[in-house]
C-alpha cells in the first residue's frame, strides 16, 4: 500500500486546513519545493498536491509552484484543485503532472470526466470529498445531495483511482473512517486511495484490512508536519517490503 505525502497550497505556502475549513489554516512551510523535495528525500514514491486556491476559485492559482515542484522532482507529482475543464487538466500535463485530480467537475459535469479518462487512460483521479456521507465540492464550500457511494459506481473504468476523503476526519488526527472506506471499495471497480485522519502507525495499519477491496494507498498529510508520524516508518509498515511481512521460518505472517 503506497504512503503518499500531501503538500496542500495556500498563497504559495505549504498549510494545512482542519476540516477544509479555510478559516483554519496553519502554516508550516513557506517554500513548498523544500518540502517536496524533503519528502522524496525520505523515500516517497508519489506526491500528492492540492491548490487550496484553485479549488475555492475554480481555476488553477498556484500554477508557478506546481511547476516548480514537478520540475525538481523525479517521482510522479498527482495534483488536484480547480481542474473544471479540458484546458486545465492538459496544461498540467504540459508540465509534466503524472496524474490530474478532478472533484468537482464529476458532480457538474459527468461527461467531461468520461472523455478526460478516455482521452488520459488511467492517469485522471477522482476525489470524491465527503461529509456526512455526500459529496461535497468547489473547495469542500459547498455540498451536493449526490451520495459518494453513487459517486463511486459511475466512475470511468479507465480512471486511475477514487481519492476518498471523509471531510469530517481530515486535519483532525483522529484515525480513519474505516467504514465509509470499507463500502465505497468494495463497490468500486478502480483503486481507491484512503485520505484524512491519520495520525499514527495504527492508523495506517489499520487500513491494511481493505488492501484486498482494492484500497491501494493512503494519503498523509498533518500527521508528518506535526512530527506525530515519520514518513520512513510510515513507508516502512504498509508499503513493499513492510515491516509486518515477516518470514519465520516457512511461515509467512501478514
């Protein structure tokens, strides 16, 4: 299960929010490419990226940040925020982003998202932010009456995975929703990437239970910039060659 670190940017800067509440933001870093490349530098495989500004605006803002971030990087930058058309989508491309993600526009625009995963075979992600259950979009502002679950099954096969975010956990440290995870997987039929609430080795144990559903990876976030979790031995427990796949003897445990 891949261990993603999360770089969420604010006017430039590295923050993160606590229950995508723009009105609690907290700074941890000025210059995000330091972040980023500290990250990688700690044995990160993918990094995943959100213009906070871009999602409440509906228009890529952070544009010169991104750039940069995927330039000095050599592993696969998945970005999200602000993505509502063909445009933006390809001008991320064009930088070199491995992976787009889109939210809102799944809700507003179905078809759109169905030709982007026609036109990108396997390299549009969908994030599907929840509270209380449904979807909520334009920067987690607003709430739609769309259940994730329905979300989840309209889904383009050819998508690369469901980035799924229970609202209500997220900057929270307070563990995963297990069991809004646990359904949506076992209903959809791409990957499904587990985001918001982790705060300890527990936590990302814990996940392991619905590898087998299709639960493919994990993104962190506060956790590594409070100093709560390290990202080498966050890696070290759940990715490849964790630490839990021991071999005693000719026993396997996992």
């Amino acid at each position: 299960m891949e261990v993603i670190p999360a770089i969420d940017l604010l006017a430039g800067r590295c923050v993160r929010l606590y229950q995508g509440d723009y009105q609690q933001s907290q700074v941890f870093h000025e210059n995000p490419l330091e972040v980023a490349l500290q990250w990688e530098s700690q044995g990160a495989t993918r990094l995943h990226l959100v213009d906070l500004d871009g999602a409440k605006e509906g228009t890529t803002i952070n544009l010169d940040a991104i750039a940069s971030i995927v330039q000095h990087l050599s592993i696969p930058v998945q970005v999200g925020g602000g993505l509502r058309d063909r445009t933006a989508v390809a001008r991320l491309f064009e930088l070199g982003v491995e992976r787009a993600i889109v939210g809102t526009v799944a809700i507003e625009n179905p078809e759109l998202v169905q030709e982007l995963c026609e036109t990108y075979p396997y390299k549009i992600a969908v994030g599907i932010d929840a509270r209380n259950g449904k979807v909520a979009t334009k920067g987690w502002l607003e709430t739609s009456t769309v259940e994730a679950t329905d979300l989840a099954q309209q889904i383009s096969d050819k998508a690369a995975a469901i980035i799924y975010t229970d609202i209500s956990r997220d900057g929270t440290l307070v563990g995963p929703n297990l069991e809004s995870l646990r359904e949506l997987a076992q209903i959809s039929k791409i990957p499904v990437i587990a985001s918001g609430g982790i705060s300890c080795l527990t936590d990302l144990l814990s996940l392991l239970s619905l590898e087998s559903l299709g639960v493919t990876g994990v993104i962190v976030g506060k956790a590594l910039y409070t100093g709560k979790l390290d990202l080498k031995e966050a890696i070290g427990s759940i990715d490849n060659g964790r630490l839990q796949d021991v071999i005693i003897g000719n026993t396997r445990i996992v």
